[in-house]
C-alpha cells in the first residue's frame, strides 16, 4: 500500500476528481476527511470508503471561508491525528462567455473557489506539516491555466494562479520538506464538465456537439476520467514522488503540446 499509514484530506471529493482520489486513497492505506460543499455527495463517499473496508469522515465546507478551511484542517487532526497528504481538489467551471460578458460576481466566485480556496487550506495546514517534519500538498490546475481557451477567461486566469501558487509554495516550503505540485487535467468526464458548455449542466445535442469539440482538440482522442486524475494524485502523494515539488503534471492526452 502506497499510503499506508497516511492521513488524507481531499476538497471536492464528493464527484468526480476529488471522489475518485478518496477511494483510491483509501484503498492504498490512507484515513480520509472528505470535504465537500454537498452534504449529500460528500457523505456517500465515505459510505463508499467504509464500505470498502476503509475509514473516512466527512467535513461540509465552503473551501473559500477562512473558518471552514480552519474547521476542516482541525476537524481532520483531531480524528486522525495528524495531516500528511492535502489535496486542494475543489473548483468551479464557467461557460464559454466573452470577456465582455462575464460577470464580476462569476469573476470573484472563480478566483474564491479556485484560488483563494488553494490558499487557505495550505494555510492552515501548513503549520500542521512544519510540525511533523514534512508532507505533501496537491492542488488541482488545468490544462487551460498552461494552454488558454477562448471563452475562458476567468477559468483559465484563476488556473494560471493555481499553477503559479504551486510553484511559490513549493520553493518556499521545500526546506521544510513539504512537497508541493499541481495536477493540470485537460476536459475531463466528471459531473463538472457539463457545466463548461451549459450553466444547466444539461446532456443534450448542444452538448454532445460541444464535447465532440473538445475531444477533437486532444490528441489521445479522449477526454480525462476521474480515475486518471486519481491515479496522477497517488502518484503525486506517495515516496514514488519523494523529490518531485514544484511541477505542474499535465494530465492532458497531449492537449498541451
């Protein structure tokens, strides 16, 4: 087991990313909180996690609130004992929108969730890893915030900050021997993806046009799944990445060449 012994907290693990990466956590030995805004999806996860033998709580947060990233960070130590593996998964879409278009509330929500809720959550836990002597911290980016898309603006600005606050992080942690990296997924088959080409999230004829768009645009042919980010996401927790910090992974069939 390649987390045997380890204690994992994962934002957004409630779909998608953020729930394939709990389950695989798990089943490779790690204890899990489980954060997620859905109350709902968020506690079928550590359904699934416990059901499966492993052990799991779950932690409703807004990962933009100070206090809830706070609460999270705590909540996790004082059940597990400590933190080795944070996992900044959670993130919002946005629609393909002209610049003009998007609104400022759609800008500050975007930066909220995809950035300001990297930063909170690596400031609280940060304390924790100096503490024990290391740990690792993961942060979901995009393709998007190394390659940009037209419509996107807001999206891949907020994942461009993503990136570069890894890097940041990275060098400033490094003497404290906490490993910090991003993973960069291009368009990917989770519940999320919906929402890039329709606010309803709708699985229409708009919609199946609108994904053969995107998969023309990646070389594999494919998009991501889940269980691709998942497995980047063990890789990047585990000793097989014991000197990696600073990288942005691109989990992205080519998309980024």
């Amino acid at each position: 087991m390649k987390l045997k012994n380890k204690v994992a907290l994962i934002t957004g693990a409630g779909s998608g990313m953020g729930q394939a990466s709990a389950l695989l956590f798990s089943q490779e030995g790690a204890k899990v909180c489980v954060v997620d805004i859905d109350d709902k999806s968020g506690e079928q996860t550590v359904k699934l996690i416990k059901q499966n033998g492993g052990e799991a709580i779950f932690f409703q947060a807004d990962v933009s609130k100070a206090d809830d990233a706070e609460k999270m960070i705590k909540t996790t130590v004082d059940a597990f004992g400590k933190l080795d593996i944070l996992f900044n998964n959670a993130g919002i879409p946005m629609t393909m929108t002209p610049v003009e278009e998007v609104k400022e509330d759609l800008w500050d929500r975007i930066m909220e969730i995809n950035v300001k809720g990297i930063f909170l959550g690596c400031k609280y836990a940060i304390p924790i890893m100096k503490k024990q002597g290391g740990g690792v911290i993961i942060n979901t980016a995009s393709i998007s915030g190394v390659r940009a898309r037209p419509g996107l603006s807001a999206y891949t600005a907020s994942k461009g900050a993503a990136i570069l606050l890894t890097r940041g992080l990275a060098i400033e942690l490094a003497p404290h021997q906490i490993r910090v990296n991003c993973i960069n997924p291009v368009a990917t088959d989770t519940p999320m993806f919906p929402k890039f080409i329709d606010e309803s999230g709708a699985k229409d004829e708009k919609y199946e046009e609108a994904k053969k768009r995107f998969i023309d645009t990646i070389p594999m042919g494919r998009l991501a799944t889940a269980e691709d980010i998942a497995r980047t996401a063990l890789f990047l927790a585990s000793d097989d990445s014991s000197f990696i910090t600073g990288v942005g992974l691109e989990v992205d069939g080519g998309r980024g060449i």
